[in-house]
C-alpha cells in the first residue's frame, strides 16, 4: 500500500517552521512529528516552485497544492483510476454476508489489465459516496442518560438441543455493555435481562430505549407506544422511564445494533466450539469474555468501556432500590359474593365493601396483591392448594365473623344453660350431620326459640320432642306453636293382666 500522503495544512505549516521561523529540517520534524526527508522534500519543491513564505502564506491549501504538486488534483489524483460503480456496489452490500473486500475483489478481477484503487482507498471513497445519499443527525449521548437492549439475532446452541437466546444492553455515552444468556425472549426474560444489566452497572439510567417486540409493547406506535402492565411495573420499581425506538427505525438504537454487533464477533463468536450443557452454563462462559471486551482498549479513543463508565456514566446513574424487582404480571378479576377473587383456583379475600366490584391482581412467585383504581387492598401468600381459602379476619363482616367463633360444644353449653333437654336434643341434631357446622343455623334458630316462648316453654318441648326422637327445630317448634308442652301428661294407672284360661302362666315353664 502507498505511504498516506501528507495533507496540506500540515505541508503549510513544515514550510512557516523552515522558511519564516528559519528552524532546522531536524527541529521541524521533531515539533510536527514526521521526517526530516518530508520536510526536505517540501521545502525543496517551494524552492522549485520559486515560492517564498510571504507568498505561500496568502495561499489557500488547494493553490499550495496546485504550485507544488501540479500533477495532483484536488480529489487525490484519481482522474486515471477505473472508478467502480458504488451504487451497484451499495446495492450489493444489502445482500446477506456481503463485504467490501469481495466486492472490491471482484472489482480488480474484472479489470486486469486497468489501474484500480488499493482496498483502502476503495473503502474510502464508497464511504465518502455513501454519505452523499442521506443525512443523518449524530447523536450525543449524556452521561447516564440511556440504556440500549436488543437481543441478538444468532443464538448459542446447548448440549441438549436447545438454544440460548443473547440479551444485550449498552449504555449511551460510554458503550459500557452487559451481556445474558436466558432461555427465550419473553417477557420474563426480558426483565431477566434488564434486572441483571441494572444490577451489573450499580445504577439506573434515566431512560431505557428497548426494541418493539410484543413481549416489551403492547401497543406499538410510533407516537405513542405503551408498554405491557409487567414492563410498565418494572420501571415503576427502579424509577425509569421506557421510550422504544419508533418501528423500523433502528438508528434510533444504533448504539444497541453497535453493542450486539460487538457481542457477536467477541464472545459468541468465541464461544461456537465451547459445549454448553444449559444456560447457566452459558452465562459462566460468558462472563470472562464480557469483563475482556469491557477493558479492551477503544481504536480511536482513549480509554476503554470500563474506564470511560467509571469516569462518566457510573457517577450519573441513579441509585438502585434495596430489593431486586421480582417478576410479576397482571390480571383483572371479580369479587365475589363471598369477598373472594379466584385466582389459579383458589380463593383469596378482599375488603367485602368491594363486593361485585373488579380488581387488578399483581401475581408474583410468592406474593398476590389485589389493588383497586391503582391502590392495593390486600395482600396475601401465594397459595397452590387448588380449591382452598385464604381469608383475613379483617375482611370479613362483623357478622361473619361472629359466626366463624361458633363451635358445637359453645351451642351444647348455651342449651344447657337452658335445661337438660335442650341441652341433649342441640347435641342430637349437631351429630346429624357428617359436618356439625351444618346444623349451626338449625341449632341457633332453635335457642332463638326462647326469645319468644321463653326458657321453660322451650325446656319442655325439647323434652318432649326427645321423648316422641323427633330432633329437628322445626318439629320443636311445631310443638311450641300447638301449645302441646303446655298438655300436662295424665297419670297412668297401675296394670295388671287378667286371668285367662288359655295364659299358661309362669309355672307353666318349670
């Protein structure tokens, strides 16, 4: 490859340093940094030209360069080169897999016998030509601002046939990046991802800027994007703001396609031969290599991911919560008559003032919050018993509440206090049913009984009604209404069987 031409404002100046200042071709070189022969070759060709520093300083850089390099011109020199086509050429790149450097390749193949650019040169001008096309706006990026997540497209393969899915973040002013392996790209694993980049920055940005997969985005517009209830939760625990990048816009997130890019060719570029059995184990394989690729030294700038983050970004995050945000998502559901909400079949209580009324449920691994119009009015343990109840006392009616501290031995005493029968004859009805609290309504409806008839009147009927085994409150109450424990029982007379021819009697059986 030719030796890079010097350009002429630096030419200029080698001239000011040996014609004005009068310094010699070894302290030139040594304050501008080239070679004493660059120095002794321009200054010779001034010479030649017949120029002074007086002239050559009123000089513009395209006449100076016209005087000492007449056979130049001001695109380099190229008028005698065979330019390729770069719009095929931009037209070709598009292509899946395609380079510059086959392009270029084929370029000098089918041009044997003309003079064509060297690689580098052939780069240079397609770029210079690319950026006639459109113009876009370079983004500045504040420290601590925004987060940049995408997945990558290619994936790790694992030992039992499955794939591990690569969740990328990078943040904007210093490129700082983390990498994750998860098992999919859902929801959960996106928040997988995001969680685990929060915690290995030590801060929150303000903004995170995803993609606009429907695992993320529910509504995906390009003026007003809402997030689903779980992301919108998220970044309502870590304090930041999610702004997706407008559809089919990926300059928008240039800094996350850069980041994945990055990825791509230093870690999981490495690790195509390394046999990875799950995706933990992907995740040890890869965090050495991300520790590399943020301290590898930048190629145009000083520093490295790490340093520059240290320096800029790190003192601008915001700080972290003291817990880890745990997954959860979102369900809308109905109170019941009971003050219950199903919820995977079971049943949890709410505030029964909220009866008939509809909810929003926030289910994580361990927790069930129940909020209504945003604001939380019970909170409970997961529960898997299918059919069960999970229920607080505070929700319940004060009468519910007065009914569940009933017992049957507390109705037996109550009919006790009353008298003997109807002590027995509550306990008789209780042991009826397989469930006493079956009969709890039966046996209160009957010591009401005594409100109205009193203590004795009921005393005597359920004597009665044991005496006739008829055990139930209406057959008590029957009795009551008809007045038959008012009926004084005659008194029986002694009997004695009369004397019959045919009654063999008791020494018949000697």
């Amino acid at each position: 490859m030719p030796p890079k031409q010097m350009n002429t404002r630096m030419i200029k100046e080698a001239l000011r340093y040996k014609l004005e200042l009068e310094h010699s071709l070894e302290r030139t070189a040594r304050a501008l940094k080239i070679s004493k022969g660059v120095v002794a070759k321009y200054v010779a060709l001034a010479k030649t030209a017949g120029l002074n520093w007086s002239q050559i300083q009123t000089m513009t850089e395209a006449q100076l360069q016209a005087h000492l390099l007449p056979g130049s011109s001001v695109d380099g020199g190229n008028a005698h080169y065979i330019e390729p086509d770069f719009a095929q050429v931009h037209r070709e790149l598009s292509r899946k897999g395609m380079t510059l450097m086959l392009l270029w390749q084929e370029h000098q193949a089918n041009n044997p016998h003309g003079r064509t650019h060297q690689y580098s040169q052939y780069c240079e001008r397609y770029r210079r030509w690319a950026k006639t096309l459109k113009r876009s706006m370079r983004q500045t990026h504040r420290a601590g601002e925004k987060l940049f997540v995408d997945f990558a497209g290619p994936t790790l393969g694992l030992s039992d046939g499955s794939r591990a899915h690569i969740f990328v973040a990078a943040l904007g002013a210093s490129s700082y990046t983390f990498v994750l392996a998860t098992a999919g790209q859902k929801t959960l694993h996106w928040i997988e991802g995001m969680v685990g980049a929060l915690h290995f920055m030590g801060g929150v940005p303000q903004l995170i800027v995803p993609d606009n997969p429907r695992a993320v985005i529910a509504q995906c517009d390009r003026y007003e994007p809402r997030a689903t209830d779980s992301v919108l939760d998220f970044a309502r625990h870590y304090g930041v703001s999610i702004l997706p990048a407008r559809p089919h816009t990926p300059q928008d997130k240039a800094k996350a396609e850069s980041a994945v890019q990055v990825v791509e060719r230093w870690i999981m570029a490495k690790l195509r031969h390394v046999p990875l059995a799950s995706v933990l184990d992907a995740n040890r394989a890869i965090k050495p290599l991300l520790k590399a690729l943020n301290e590898r030294a930048f190629q145009k700038l000083p520093g490295s991911r790490h340093s520059v983050f240290t320096e800029i970004d790190a003192p601008a995050l915001s700080s972290l919560p003291l817990q880890a945000y745990e997954m959860a998502t979102f369900k809308t559901v109905r109170v019941h008559v009971d003050y219950h909400v199903e919820i995977e079949r079971h049943r949890y209580s709410v505030p029964n003032a909220l009866v008939g009324q509809s909810l929003d449920a926030r289910l994580t691994r361990t927790c069930v919050e129940l909020l209504h119009r945003g604001q939380r009015v019970a909170v409970h343990a997961r529960s898997t018993h299918v059919g069960g109840f999970t229920t607080l006392d505070a929700h319940m009616p004060a009468a519910h509440l007065a009914h569940r501290d009933w017992s049957p031995q507390r109705l037996i005493d109550w009919g006790l206090s009353i008298g003997v029968g109807t002590g027995g004859l509550i306990q008789k009805l209780l042991e009826r049913f397989k469930h006493p609290e079956h009969g709890y309504r039966a046996a209160l409806g009957l010591l009401g009984l005594s409100k109205r008839y009193g203590k004795d009147r009921l005393e005597a009927a359920c004597s009665l009604a044991l005496s006739l085994g008829s055990c139930q409150y209406r057959h008590v109450k029957g009795i009551l209404v008809s007045g038959r424990d008012l009926v004084k029982p005659a008194a029986a007379d002694l009997w004695s069987s009369p004397a019959h021819d045919h009654v063999r009697g008791a020494g018949y059986y000697q």
